[in-house]
C-alpha cells in the first residue's frame, strides 16, 4: 500500500478526528485543521503518540484569507495533498424566520465555501500532477431534509451540488 499526505478539515473532532486517526493507523501522513486549536493539537498529539504522523493546523476554512494563509503555508511545507476531505461543518437548526443573516452566512460558510475553498487552493497542483482525490462530507439532510432547518438543509444539498459540479469538471483528469 502506498501512503497519502492526507488533507482533514474538521479534523478536532468527531468523523474528522476518527478518520485521522484511522488513516494515522494505516501509516499516511495527516494535515489535520481546525477552528479549536486545542482539540485539534489533542488529536495530533493522540496520533504522534501512537507513531503516526499529523500535523496541525488551526484554521476558519470558511474564511478565504485564513484558508489562502494555511494553504500556501502547507504547499511550501508538505507540498500537494494527494487528498483532501472537506469535512468541517457547523450548523444551526432553527426556521428561516428564527435565523440572523449572520447564521444564515455562518450555515453556508462551513461546509459550503470552506469546501470550495480548499478545493480551489489546490486544484491547480492536482491538474498539474494529474492526481488526487476530493472527498465532500455532508449530511443525510442533504437528501432528505427536514422542518425546521432551513440555512442548515440548504448548505448541505449546496455541498452535493459543488461536489456533482466538481465531479463532472474534472472527469477524465485523474482527479476524483
């Protein structure tokens, strides 16, 4: 088996922080971020200690120039990733009616943009080497949504909607 440098955003806990330490088990190098850097160190460390290799970095992916920073600190670090797996998410459940403009942002932030984002910092070194893998976290409310998560249920069918895009763009460039 070969090993992947290994993208996670919403790598401090949940489904990103066990996939990071799953992966670490298989021997794959992590770039782990996050908004919680604590969390975030807690789970690098949890991987070191257990021999694998991670590294953190504490990160809003829903904020551009946060994401340019890091991405740019981590080509010149690590270089490509091989793949990417935009899992960071947020979320509030409440009718549209009961919901700010700033939660209504903050819901399409992350995952919406944090996912475009990232994909975008790298997509032109995946083009260029002709590899790579993006992976698009969402939810079952991307499918099938529900009352009374209206900002919540729309960014996630807005992540299958990139991911779909994204897909049928890059088909028959090695870049799944």
């Amino acid at each position: 088996m070969s090993t992947k440098l290994i993208l996670i955003t919403g790598a401090s806990s949940g489904i990103g922080a066990e996939m990071a330490k799953q992966f670490a088990q298989q021997g794959h190098t992590l770039l782990l971020l996050a908004r919680n850097s604590k969390k975030l160190d807690d789970v690098c460390s949890e991987i070191k200690k257990s021999g694998g290799q991670a590294y953190s970095y504490s990160c809003d992916v829903g904020e551009y120039d946060q994401v340019q920073t890091i991405t740019n600190t981590i080509k010149e670090s690590h270089g490509t990733p091989d793949v990417i797996i935009n899992n960071a998410g947020s979320g509030l459940w409440r009718f549209i009616e009961e919901t700010s403009y700033e939660e209504i942002l903050a819901n399409i932030k992350v995952p919406y943009l944090a996912a475009a984002y990232m994909s975008k910092a790298f997509m032109s070194e995946m083009l260029e080497r002709n590899s790579g893998q993006i992976i698009n976290m969402t939810s079952m409310a991307a499918k099938m949504p529900f009352s009374g998560a209206t900002a919540y249920v729309a960014s996630r069918k807005a992540m299958i909607g990139l991911h779909e895009a994204l897909t049928m763009d890059l088909y028959g460039t090695g870049i799944t």
